[in-house]
C-alpha cells in the first residue's frame, strides 16, 4: 500500500516553532509530527511512503533519508506552495494505484484502518475521517455538506459561513480518479489549488464518496498552542494507562 504524506508547508502560524524548520518536523512530545504521521501509516499496512516536500526539505530529506523503519520513501518536490490539490499532483508520477493521504501536520489516535477498509468494502473512489468540530472553528477547514439521507453532496475549503460543522480531518484514501480531477481544479480567491475543490468533483461527477466519523482523537498542529494541546493529550494517555502503584 502507498501513502502519499504532504509536508511542504513552511507553517507561517506555527512560527517561532518554525523559523528554523519545516512544519513537519516541528516536534510533539519530542516527537516530530511527520515520525508520528509514518507510525500510524505503517501500522495500518503502509509499504511506500510517497513525502511531497518543499519549504526546507532539505531537512527531511537528511533526517529520513531514503527510508523509515525499513519502509521505502520516495520524495516527490512542490516548489511552490500552491495548495493541497497541487500538492498531491507531484505525487501523481510515484502513484501506482489506489492510496493513502496523510497531512504531515496531524497529530492522530484514531480509526484510520476503518477508512481503508471501508473504501474497499464499497470500492469507492474516496474515503475519508472526518469530526464535528464547534462552530466557530469550521471555517478553519474543509467542510461538508450533507442531504438529509446524511450522504456528502458538497466540499467546501474553509468557508466564511460554513454550512456545517462536519469536517475533513487530514486522513484519506484514493483512487488515481483523484488526480484528473485536481488537474480539472481551479485557482480559489486564495490563490490555491483546494483538495476539497478536487473532491467535490468527484462527488459532482458521480463517483462513489465514503466518510466516518472519527473515534478517537486528532489535533491539527496549525497554531503553537495547538501543539501544547497535542502534548497534553499524549501524556494524559500515556499517565492513563501507567499501572497503579
């Protein structure tokens, strides 16, 4: 099985964590993020790991070289941030079939073998996590809209006014449909070629679209504090299961 992990990101909101490194490699519990995005890859069957990188990448490439944990890697390099859907495009060319996304700035505790099997259960041509977040964090991500048969019928990347709070949370699997539809994508006001542009696509398009609803937990390191949140919620777990004295 393929995964394809983005850690391109410079992370402009994460600074001063990270003036001198890329986003990814901005640790957690003396962790970084990007070892603790491969270890829940490979525990879910991962064979290749596929690291599109660019903000100091140099400093990835060193660190893993051309492998982790005896698990292949492969670099595929975004030279211009110009968001996910492109991203994933300098993937396209290491990409053999169906495969795993990872957001290399997830922090997860969650179900994420369920996603894999239930896009092969239903042979959808995607399947994604996602969670109810408040309100006023919504517009802070991709969101979906629902009928009222609970089906996705709409993506939308960080709306002013969101129509729910249901939102994609950096975990997802693919087909190679995946690819002509971020080709058909366009540039959004901000500039960037969105993911949930490309996924909408598929869903106008037809395709087969699965989503679950997480069990467990996940923190997307965007914000300083949002790494605080991430370490306390380790070591909570971690003091949780310490066997009483």
């Amino acid at each position: 099985m393929q995964a394809v992990v983005l850690a391109a990101g410079k992370g402009t909101r994460l600074e001063p964590l990270t003036e001198d490194k890329p986003k990814a490699l901005v640790e957690v519990n003396g962790k970084p993020i990007i070892e603790d995005v491969f270890d829940n890859l490979l525990a879910i069957g991962a064979t290749e790991l596929i690291v599109v990188v660019g903000h100091l990448k140099e400093q990835i490439i060193e660190r893993y070289d051309d492998e982790y944990r005896g698990v292949p890697i492969t670099y595929a390099h975004q030279r211009k941030q110009l968001g996910l859907a492109h991203a994933i495009l300098q993937a396209e060319p290491h990409v053999d079939d169906d495969f795993v996304l990872m957001l290399g700035d997830n922090v997860f505790r969650a179900n994420l073998g369920d996603v894999l099997n239930r896009q092969q259960e239903d042979r959808a041509d995607a399947a994604f996590l996602v969670e109810e977040v408040p309100w006023d964090e919504a517009s802070r991500y991709g969101v979906l809209d629902t009928n009222e048969y609970g089906e996705v019928v709409e993506v939308m990347e960080k709306p002013d006014d969101p129509p729910s709070n249901l939102v994609m949370t950096g975990f997802y699997t693919f087909t190679p449909a995946i690819f002509h539809a971020c080709h058909l994508v366009q540039p959004s006001a901000r500039g960037e070629y969105e993911l949930p542009d490309a996924i909408d696509l598929l869903i106008q398009s037809g395709r087969t679209i699965d989503a679950l609803r997480m069990d467990g937990w996940r923190i997307d390191v965007g914000y300083p504090e949002d790494r605080d949140r991430a370490e306390e919620r380790i070591r909570e777990e971690a003091e949780a299961v310490q066997p009483a004295e």
